[in-house]
C-alpha cells in the first residue's frame, strides 16, 4: 500500500441550492465509500483566502483562477497509482469541470 | 456524522433564510440577503463534503448566516440603510447582536416568511410574475428550475424575476401582515398564486411528474403556513388547503402500474392517499364557519365527493352536478362548463352530456385542449358511435402536451 494526496482545483461555484444540496451528497457519499473501504486516511477543505510567503514580502493570495484554486485536499491510501487514479474517478467535482491531482507521496 | 436529511433542505432553507434577512437588511437589499444564503450554502457545500453533514444541518446554516449577516450589518451600517423599522436598533453593538438573535428565532422567521409571500404578491407585480417569485425567493428554486416547471427558457424567468424585484426594491420594508388594512386583497393574491402554483403542479403540461409533485409540495406547504396564522386562516384559506389536499391525494394513483395515465373512474382507490384525504375533509370542515362561499369551497366540495366515495359508482353525481351549477355561475368558463357537461353525462347518460358540451359558449376555445375532444370520444363511445369516438380520440392525440396523455389517448383509439 502507498499514500497519495488528492489535491481538488475548480468545479462550478454555486448554482441553485438544489444543485448545491445535490453536489454536497455526491460528496458525502463518495467519502463514505472511500471511508468504507479503508482507503480515506484524512483531508480538509480549504478557504479561498491565504497568504503568500517568501523571503522578501507576505502577500494575501493566491489569487489564482477559478479553475486554479485548491478547493481541498484528501489523503488516500492505495495499492499503486493506476488504483489511486481509479479510486478519484468518482470525485463530484470531476462531474461540475474541476480535476484531481493525484500525486504518490514521497517515501523515505 | 452522517445525518440523513430532508432532500430539499437547502432550498427550504433558502427561503426562510432569505425572508429572515431581508427583514433586517430592508426589501430594497433583498440581493444582499439572497447574497449572504449563497454564501452560507456554498460554505455548507465545502464543509460538510469534507466533514459530512451536521447533527442540525438547518441550524448550523441559520448560524452561519446570521453569523455572517451581523459581518454585513457592521461593516455596512454607516454606508447603507437597512430595514427603517430596526432602525437603531442596528447602530450600536449593544442593540445589533440581541435584535438579530432575535430575529432569527423560529417563530418569527416563519412570520418573515409569511411576510415575504405577502410582498411577492404586490399589485404591482404581474401576476405570473408574482408566482416566479413566490417560486424562487420563497421557496429557493432557481431560475433554471422555474423555467423547466412552466416549461419556459431560462432568459425569460430571468428577466421577470429581475424586473419584479426591482419592483419590490422600490420599498423598504416586507408587507407587514398582522393589523394592515390592505390584508384582504393581499390574501386574495397569495391564495391565487398558491392555487396557480398548484394547478401547474397538478395539471401542468409538464411532462415529468417529479416536477409536478414539488410544485404541488410547495404549494400545500405554503398554505399550510397560512392556515396556522390567525390573520390569514380565512374560510377562503382553508378552502384553498382542502382542494389541494384533496386533489393531492389522488396523485398516487394517476398513473396506473404501467405508468400511463388512469382516468378518476378507473383508478385503484386503494392507492389515494388515506391521511390527505382526511387532512382535505378537515380543512373542508374549518372552512365552512364563514358566511361566504369562494371558488376554492367549491372545488373542494367536488374534489371531497370523488375522494369520499369508496367506488367510483358510489359517487353522487346528482351532488357533483350541483356544485358545478354553483362554479359555473361563479366562474362562467367554458373549462368549468366542460367539467360540468361531463358530470351530467354521469348522471344523465352520454347523450344528455354531449348536448351539454354542444351548449358550451365558446367551446371554440376548448379546441386546443386534448380533454376537450377527450370527452366528447368518451362519451360517443358510450353511445355506441365508434367511427366518432375514434375521430375525437384523434384529435384528442394530436394537442396531447406531453407522452403520458399521448400514450392515454392512443390507448383509447385502439
């Protein structure tokens, strides 16, 4: 088993609050599965606001686009990485314009 | 932390939240409450698609709302006027929090929404404009929504909505409902876009029933809520929540196992709903105290003989002609004139129902309404005329709305 992180950019903003009510139940029953399953190891939504830091100045940001924005973040604990793939293609977000990045983390 | 809940809370929720802050923020910033829902309902989608849904889901976004609104409230109070009747009220901090508090217990966000109905139905609004709202600021369904419902585009709701409610914009408080003098006529306007809100529900052209079955939901709800309120529980109210319950209790069986259409007659009365019919009946009851008899009494009246008889040949026809007699002096159409001619046929036999729809004035209208031709085949049919029944089924086929009544009216032809 390797850990990957589920990085959540874009989808559709808002929309009617049926709409909203319906992509919020998308969501909870897709985490209820990977729960289920054991592979759901942790993850948060993140604000749209921050800081950026470097050595030289703080600035509020990012201000990315829409589509750029880091919505959220899962940890998820699978086989290799064509089954992490697997396991994010049932991510709401994918089905309202947004992508996962799923990326294996590093081992020691 | 997985609580079930209601399928359409978000939208329910949407509307009391916005009638509660649009009685702090004023009539004229009903977009900055639509604004601060939107907010508190995107916060909900990020947050419990991460942490699922909380033990109170309405609470946690009555919170988080009016948690926003006092932001609003303090970072806006010396560039903007909110609702008059707070006035300083919301100036200081120490008046702000405990008027807001307030405002959002339960009871008095339910009178705001009272109050809301009341000021989407404005003289100044057209009337089909009046239920767009009803149906969006009231009852949370988006444009997209209304217009699939009245099978409309979505530009054209859009633009009725954004001119009615530049037209509310116009005062600054909601139409307040206990002691005016305006509250007749105003009642009278919230009953009609309910019963119109119903009908489209119930009779719409639309051709999914799930639709249908939320606009007759929301429709009974919001009676319902003015059937609690002393001020507006009038006969006439309680007329009005009878014909919808006793309407709405049929919904089951109108489509038969198969999903085609069943004709009143030939529907299994033991799939009707038993609690609506006798929600109906009560209503029926209460609203028998006055001394003045509505439409909405009448239409009852017929609907609780059909849903209180236990076959279809125990029906009283001689009684439901009666009512008809009574609708048609008080709404002299040529639809309530078909209903009518088609009930005497039940009493009289078809021959005595045809000459009666051939009486019809202005039957020329009925003649892009299936039901029309519908009835006319039923009834020749009946007589033993085949050839003339089947011609009429045709027609009937040909102005069908959508392919459930397409389905019905070819089943009958062949």
């Amino acid at each position: 088993m390797s850990e990957f992180l589920y990085v959540f950019r874009g989808g559709i903003e808002g929309g009617t609050p049926e709409q909203m009510q319906q992509q919020m139940q998308k969501w909870v029953s897709w985490m209820k599965q990977l729960g289920d399953t054991g592979n759901l190891k942790g993850g948060q939504p993140l604000e749209k606001t921050g800081r950026v830091v470097s050595q030289k100045n703080v600035t509020d940001g990012p201000y990315a686009e829409a589509k750029d924005v880091i919505g959220g973040y899962l940890l998820v604990e699978a086989k290799d990485e064509p089954h992490a793939v697997e396991l994010s293609r049932g991510c709401p977000v994918l089905a309202v314009g947004g992508t996962v990045e799923v990326r294996p983390i590093a081992k020691m | 932390m997985t609580t079930t809940i209601d399928e359409h809370l978000f939208r329910r929720e949407a509307g009391r939240l916005v009638a509660a802050l649009t009685r702090i923020f004023g009539t004229h910033n009903l977009a900055l409450a639509e604004d601060v829902v939107q907010d508190a309902l995107c916060r909900a989608l990020e947050v419990w698609s991460f942490h699922g849904v909380p033990e109170n889901p309405g609470g946690w976004l009555m919170t988080t709302a009016k948690n926003r609104a006092l932001d609003v409230l303090r970072r806006e109070r010396t560039a903007r006027d909110f609702a008059p009747e707070l006035g300083r009220l919301l100036e200081t901090e120490w008046t702000m929090s405990p008027t807001v508090e307030g405002l959002f217990a339960q009871h008095e966000i339910e009178d705001d929404v009272l109050r809301m109905m009341f000021t989407c139905v404005s003289p100044r609004i057209a009337e089909d404009a009046q239920v767009a709202l009803v149906l969006n600021v009231v009852s949370g369904f988006g444009a997209s929504e209304i217009a699939h419902a009245f099978l409309s585009s979505e530009a054209a709701i859009e633009k009725r909505l954004s001119r009615a409610k530049a037209t509310l914009a116009e005062s600054k408080s909601l139409f307040e409902v206990a002691g005016s003098e305006r509250i007749a006529s105003r009642l009278d306007a919230v009953q009609r876009a309910l019963y119109v809100l119903f009908s489209e529900g119930y009779h719409g052209a639309h051709p999914e029933s799930a639709v249908r079955s939320d606009l007759c939901d929301e429709a009974m709800r919001l009676v319902e809520l003015l059937a609690r309120h002393a001020t507006t529980a009038t006969p006439k109210t309680h007329a009005l929540a009878a014909l919808m319950a006793l309407h709405a209790a049929r919904l089951p069986a109108r489509l038969d196992a198969a999903g085609d259409l069943s004709p009143l007659l030939e529907q299994d009365r033991s799939r009707w709903n038993r609690e609506l019919i006798a929600t109906g009946v009560r209503y029926l009851e209460a609203s028998a105290t006055g001394d003045s008899i509505s439409v909405y009494h009448v239409e009852a009246a017929i609907a609780a003989e059909h849903t209180t008889a236990a076959r279809s040949e125990d029906t009283q026809w001689v009684r439901i002609v009666q009512h008809y007699d009574r609708l048609f002096e008080m709404q002299p159409t040529p639809v309530v004139a078909l209903n009518r001619a088609i009930a005497i046929a039940q009493r009289d036999g078809p021959s005595a129902g045809l000459d009666a729809i051939d009486a019809i004035e202005g039957k020329s209208r009925l003649e892009s309404y299936p039901f029309y031709f519908a009835a006319k085949a039923e009834l020749e049919r009946r007589r033993g005329n085949v050839a003339i029944a089947r011609e009429n089924f045709e027609r009937a086929l040909e102005h069908a709305r959508n392919p459930e009544e397409r389905r019905f009216f070819q089943s009958r032809i062949e």
